[in-house]
C-alpha cells in the first residue's frame, strides 16, 4: 500500500493491515477463538450486573465459562448434557428478573434445543442469552456433528429473535455486553478455532448497526463472524488488480442493518455476502430480500453449499467448500463484470 495516500481502512489495528495476505494473516496475527472471548467478558460482565448468570451444558471448560463458576459459583450452573432442560431453565430464571447466558454448541442450541429456544424463549420475548460456541465450521477437525453450519439461518428464522456473530476477539467482548444490556432473546455465535485480532479499542459496536471497515467504490462484500478475515484479504488482493472494494462487518444478523445494503448497493453497484454458514437463509439470503425489494444490484452470496462438510482443518475446509479469500476475489470479479454490461 502506497503510505503517502490516505488509509482506506477504518477501526482496523494497524499492525494488521500488512498482514492482510492469505500467507500472513493467519500465521503472524495474534489469535483467539472467540469463545474464550465470551468467557473474558463474562467476567467483566459478572463483577457489573449481579443479574448475570451463566448456564451450561457441561461445556464449561472447552468455553472457558468455569472462570466464571469459580468466580461467582453461586451464579453459575452446569445442567450437564441436557441442553433443552437448560434452555427451559432459563427461560424461568429470566422471568426472575435474572439474565441467565446458557451457554453450549451452535449445533445443540440451534438444533437439539430449538423447541425450548422457540417456545419457550422466543414467544414469550424473554431475556435470555444463548451463546453459542463452535458456529459454523469452525470447528474444523470435530466434523459434521459438532459444525453449527445452519445456525445463523436457523434462528434468522424464529420470530422476535436478535442474532450476533462477531468476528473478533474486540468485538465479541462488545457484542456480549451489549446482549446484557439489551431487552429480550439474543442468540450469539461463536468460533470454536482462534480468529485475528482485527479491531482496535475504537471499534463502533452497536447492535444491529454494520460498520464499514474498508472504503471502496467498486463493490462491496459484506461478512459475518470469522468470514470478516476472509474478506479484508480479499479486499486487499483486489486492491493490488486495481479494483477498490468496499468491507463491511455485518456482526448482526437480524436485525439486519438495511440502511447499509442500500447505500453499498447504491454506491458501490455490487454486492458480494461471506457467511461461514449453509448458504440458505442466511446473510446472502437476508441482504439478497433487500436488494430484490429496493435496489436491484448484481450479487453473489459465499456460503457453505448444499452439503455436509469433512472433518479437517479449518483453513482447509474454507479452501474445499469455497469460503477462502479467493473464492470472495473471484466472486467480486464476477459482479463487477456483470454490473459493466
């Protein structure tokens, strides 16, 4: 990057912006999966609200949610592996006045306990936390039953919901403590592997508000969760071709920020979606009803396909199924070419 020009970045640690290769990133970043930055927050969050409980099912250790018991046994409680009796627990907890955080996998919380999730939580609007660990596949090696690939597009489906992914170590301690504070169910997704530390201590968390990391004319890719990574090389590769990309951090779901769609479809004419998630009803499908309804813009939605995937590696993994850097260049391309014709 020519240092005499202005940074295109915005909120992005300075020490990261050279990293910003497929080689480098991941290998000279620091890192952290951003379960173990749940639980960091906890912590913070425990010693702020005395309404702060943590419910698991018998994850504590692998989310790190046992420094929380230690600190505060009398606010924590292990159900075991019985995730739909934690679910309706703390429903009950919450009627209390509590704001019980039940904390397990994207694959059980989103799958096993979606009864308790749907009726028991989200009809009733109560103020329940789940925290999901292991979204997406993230995690990697663990295979197809621990590979929360259909959460994100499972509670986007139930009604009254509010669904969080965030990308970073930075931002997960701010989405985590703005899920406190906000009234009514919010589902949070989690990685089971480590991500980059992306943001710097100025970064503008607000739920349901998109933030723009990287300023750009050409097109716009819009990610959720670890997928963020992803994106900035990409934007970076894209640079060095002559094509200047918008990235926006879409950490929150729904509600979706559609402000933000319009404007990047409006001036920027392209738009490519990147969700380490089954790429039906989720972010590609959510920006896609905007743009059909009010902006019709050449799209192109990255996502896992209609499949399960294999047990491996994570960077591996983005590589087969089409979620690496790459895979988003190409994708840019593509809408640019079209949005020219």
């Amino acid at each position: 990057m020519n240092s005499n020009k202005p940074s295109p970045y915005r909120y992005i640690r300075p020490e990261i912006i050279p990293l910003l290769t497929p080689a480098d990133l991941f290998s000279k970043a620091e890192q952290q999966p951003t379960r173990y930055s749940y639980a960091e927050a906890l912590l913070e969050l425990g010693e702020r609200n005395a309404d702060v409980v943590v419910l698991d099912a018998d994850v504590s250790k692998s989310v790190r949610t046992n420094e929380f018991a230690v600190k505060f046994p009398e606010r924590s409680f292990n159900f075991g592996i019985a995730e739909q009796n934690m679910m309706a627990a703390a429903a009950g907890m919450a009627t209390t006045g509590l704001i019980p955080f039940a904390t397990t996998y994207a694959v059980f919380a989103s799958m096993r306990a979606l009864d308790q999730v749907r009726n028991s939580i989200h009809y009733p609007r109560l103020n329940v936390k789940i925290a999901a660990s292991h979204g997406g596949i993230t995690p990697g090696p663990d295979g197809v039953t621990h590979q929360g690939q259909e959460d994100l597009s499972i509670l986007r489906a139930i009604a009254n919901s509010t669904v969080i992914a965030p990308a970073d170590p930075v931002s997960t301690r701010l989405a985590v403590w703005a899920a406190a504070e906000w009234r009514g169910p919010v589902y949070l997704s989690f990685t089971r592997d480590p991500v980059p530390v992306l943001f710097d201590s100025d970064y503008p968390f607000r739920i349901g508000k998109a933030v723009t990391l990287r300023e750009g004319t050409d097109a716009t890719i819009i990610a959720i969760r670890d997928m963020v990574a992803q994106a900035l090389i990409a934007a970076e590769i894209l640079a060095g071709q002559g094509l200047h990309v918008r990235v926006v951090d879409c950490h929150t779901l729904k509600p979706l920020d559609t402000g933000m769609v319009l404007k990047a479809a409006q001036e920027t004419g392209a738009i490519v979606t990147a969700e380490n998630n089954i790429r039906f009803g989720g972010l590609g499908s959510a920006v896609a009803e905007v743009v059909v309804e009010h902006h019709l813009v050449p799209m192109k939605i990255i996502g896992v396909g209609d499949t399960y995937t294999e047990s491996a590696p994570y960077l591996d993994l983005l590589k087969k199924y089409g979620l690496s850097a790459d895979h988003i260049v190409e994708a840019v391309k593509e809408v640019v070419r079209r949005k020219s014709r």
